[in-house]
C-alpha cells in the first residue's frame, strides 16, 4: 500500500506541514505510523481528501494562463475491463482523465492512491493573457 510523510502529503496537495498536522489531529485525515515511527497517509486516504477538497477557481477570464504539459498527482480511479482502462488523477485542482490498456495499468502498477505523472501532448495549445497585455 502506498504511503506518504506527512511533508510529501502536504507537497502534493498544495499546503503546508502544519495543515497536514492539523488535519490529522483533528481527524480530518488519518494518519498512522510507519517501522520508523513517522507519521504517513495511507495513498487512498490521501486520494480521497484531494478528490473531496480539490475546487477549480472559477475562471475570471482576466488572468493569464497556459496549461502545462506535465501534471503530478494522485490516482482516484480505475475502472477497468479485460483490455482498456480509465483512469482518473487529481492534479492539484484539476482531474486529468485517461484511456489506456489494462496491461499498462498492471505494468504501471497504478492502484488508487499511487503517485502518477499526467504527461499531455498536442498539437494545439492555447495560450491567453489578459486583456491589452
């Protein structure tokens, strides 16, 4: 099962040590010990309270913003049949979706809570700035 510090848990979603600590004692998030007697957040723990804070801003169309291409995150999801699989990642804010075999699933070694990489490649990308920039 996929562990996190409490310092790798707090890198992933964005916040500080402290609000991880105080999540924790205030039983927002669970935390246990591991061999070494330091605290870590079950993967699948972790997954589920990205997914259940995780709120896109509203877009004010006033900010400047290009997506990037590499996106770091938790697995939340897998649905997955005998050739195909879906995978969902939150990545900070943003769920990132994909379709992939299940062999590479397996290969991959992806299960809820795991650390993955969201790589995007396109053709087009869209780049805004605000407004007479």
């Amino acid at each position: 099962m996929t562990q996190y510090r409490i310092s790798e848990a707090a890198r992933l979603l964005g916040v500080s040590d402290d609000t991880v600590r105080r999540w924790v004692a205030a039983d927002v998030v669970e935390a246990t010990q591991d061999d070494a007697g330091r605290q870590v957040i079950a993967g699948i723990e972790l997954a589920r309270h990205a997914q259940s804070t995780a709120v896109a801003p509203d877009d004010p169309s006033g900010i400047g913003s290009s997506a990037r291409n590499r996106m770091v995150g938790l697995v939340t999801a897998i649905a997955s049949d005998t050739v195909m699989s879906q995978v969902e990642l939150q990545c900070g804010p943003h769920r990132i979706v994909s379709l992939m075999s299940t062999e590479a699933v397996r290969d991959l070694r992806l299960e809820i809570g795991s650390l993955a990489v969201a790589v995007v490649k396109s053709t087009m990308v869209i780049v805004e700035t605000p407004n007479g920039s």
